[in-house]
C-alpha cells in the first residue's frame, strides 16, 4: 500500500505492506485523511512528540478487516488518533489528554490507503459515521475536540470580549464555536486565509471579526499562533484581570519572558492547552453532527496522495486551510 512518509523535512511516499492487526485492533480503508497545523509544523520544523516516519492522524474511513467485536467489515468509521489508559496519575485527575501511555495508543499514517486503529483507541475512540456527515468533514472531530479542550481550560464565565491570535483552521474552529455567546476577534497578520472562507455562510461575520491592530483591550486572549514574536509583544499588553491560553506549541528552544510583578499585581493568568478529553470529544462530536456543514468550508482543497506535498506547499503559502487528502477515487 502507499504511505506519505516524513523524512528530515522531506516527504517520501512509500510502497509498504498493509499492517498486521493483533487482538482489539481494526484496519480501516482510508477515505480521507485532514491536513492540519500540526503536521505542517512536523513537516517544516519537527516536531516535540511526533518522529520522523509515516503521519497524518485525522482519518475516516471503511472497516475491511476488524480483530474488534465492536465494528464489522464495511462499518463507515471516523475517530480520533488517541486513547488513554484509564489509570495513571493524570487519567485519575481527569486529565486523560496527559495519559502516560498515551504514546503506546495512538494512530499515525493516515496519509495512506490503510491504517490500523489499535485496541484501545478502537474501544474508546473510533465511532461509526452518521450517513449524514461526509467522509470528508469526519475526520475534523479530532482538532475539533483539542479546541473544546481548550475552551473548557479557560472557564469563560462571565466574560465578554475574546481575540483569537491566528486566522488557521484552529482559529476559524474557535471562532464558529464561541461567536453565539461572545463578542469574538480574530488578529492575523495577512487576510489570506480568511479570504478563502468568501464562500462560507459565516463569511461576512468572520470578515467584519478581523482586527490587524492589537490594542490590548481584550480579557480573553487565545493563541493559534505558537509565534514567539507576537506572543511577547503580547504578554506585555494583557490588561488587568485578563487571561491567556497558549494553545499552540512554539519551537523548543524559544523562552518567552514576562513581567512577574505586572502578572502578580493585576492577576493575570497564562493556561495552557494540549490534545483533548473524554468531555471534549463528546461536546466535538455534537457540535460536528450539528455545524459539519459549515465546517466543510475549513476544508479547502481536496487532494490525492500522491500530491500531498502539494497540500503542505499550499499550506505554507496560506493558500489553503485544510486539506483532504485521498488515497484513490473509486
Ligand atoms: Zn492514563
């Protein structure tokens, strides 16, 4: 079968053997797998977890050799690329998204015409596709639920005013999610992206949210960016009361610097948000099965994987958001 592999920043497609199942597992004939900020960080720079091998870990696909009592061959399936244990510190604290054994249960290489879903991911995490959701939009629960995890991170209670620092598919996720009770801005650099979403229903409203000037006004203040540039101009300006959550990962060698009195004094709170949660994927999977019309939008491009450099060139350019990558049309 082929399978995009990452190489010191190059991808390669290979020709490898369609992976073996052991008990509990599934394999799955990819429709489509979605491109996303993470695997364009991986491509261009590495990345802190993800190695160099086979990627792309947003998938939905057709069961056609299940080891799982759960799922039969020909089940439409899409899922999400983790599962925690259940037991450690960090699941017993409810923070499932930490699980030291997270690493042992995870999907990656669906940049491919088949994937093999382990065990526990399959019980915990892979869900049969409602026939009105496509194939195509599916596989967008996952980043989906990273962002609700983020939401849920800085209890927006009684607040008002929120900017979003980026304008990428994470971005555009957050805004969808919190413009019914919020008044929501997006600060980007370049209106490119947005300028691809001119014919989503949500167009005007995301168009009429775009700010190009930071005013240091705004108590809730979420990063997509992970640009260290930005990030300190930022962290000198948040005003009193105010929050930050630092939902995208930087390079690993840049250290942000803030003033500790200036954060003491007008409490100012600095949260971090990674991967997502029991609670965070059901509230993405019922915002999915209610919005995935709007957000097919996110989806710009569609292309065949054989051309997926293509993608993380567009990608690159900010000329595409999300891309869906197919191994063949039948
Ligand atoms: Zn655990």
């Amino acid at each position: 079968m082929l399978c995009a592999y990452l190489n010191n920043g190059k991808i390669e497609i290979k020709d490898i053997e369609i992976p073996t199942l052991n008990d509990g597992d599934v394999l799955i004939k990819v429709k489509y797998a979605l491109t996303d900020g993470t695997d364009l960080k991986t491509y261009l720079r590495g990345h802190y977890i993800l190695k160099d091998g086979p990627f792309g870990h947003e998938y939905s696909g057709i069961v056609v050799e299940t080891k799982n009592e759960k799922f039969k061959i020909g089940d439409e399936v899409f899922g999400i690329n983790s599962a925690y244990c259940g037991n450690c510190k960090f699941c017993k604290q409810n923070r499932e998204n930490l699980c030291i054994y997270l690493k042992d249960n995870i999907v990656v290489g669906a940049y491919a015409e088949y994937l093999k879903i382990p065990k526990l991911v399959a019980d915990k995490n892979l869900f049969i596709k409602p026939e009105e959701i496509s194939f195509k939009v599916a596989p967008i629960i996952e980043p989906l639920s990273c962002v609700f995890h983020g939401i849920e991170k800085l209890n927006l209670i009684g607040f008002e005013k929120i900017l979003i620092l980026g304008s990428g598919s994470i971005g555009i996720m957050f805004f969808l999610i919190l413009k019914e009770n919020f008044e929501v801005k997006i600060y980007s650099r370049s209106k490119k992206r947005i300028e691809l979403l001119k014919s989503a229903p949500f167009y005007e409203e995301l168009n009429n949210s775009f700010v190009q000037n930071y005013q240091g006004d705004y108590d809730v203040i979420i990063d997509t960016t992970g640009s260290f540039e930005l990030l300190s101009e930022i962290l000198k300006s948040l005003p009193k009361g105010s929050k930050i959550l630092l939902f995208a990962g930087m390079e690993k060698d840049k250290f942000l610097t803030f003033n500790q009195s200036y954060f003491h004094y007008n409490e100012i709170d600095i949260i971090s948000s990674f991967h997502q949660t029991p609670s965070s994927v059901k509230k993405a999977y019922q915002f999915l099965i209610k919005n995935h019309e709007l957000l097919e939008y996110l989806i710009t491009h569609e292309i065949e994987l054989k051309d997926i450099i293509l993608a993380f060139e567009l990608m690159k350019e900010g000329k595409a958001l999300k891309v869906a990558i197919f191994p063949s049309k039948l």
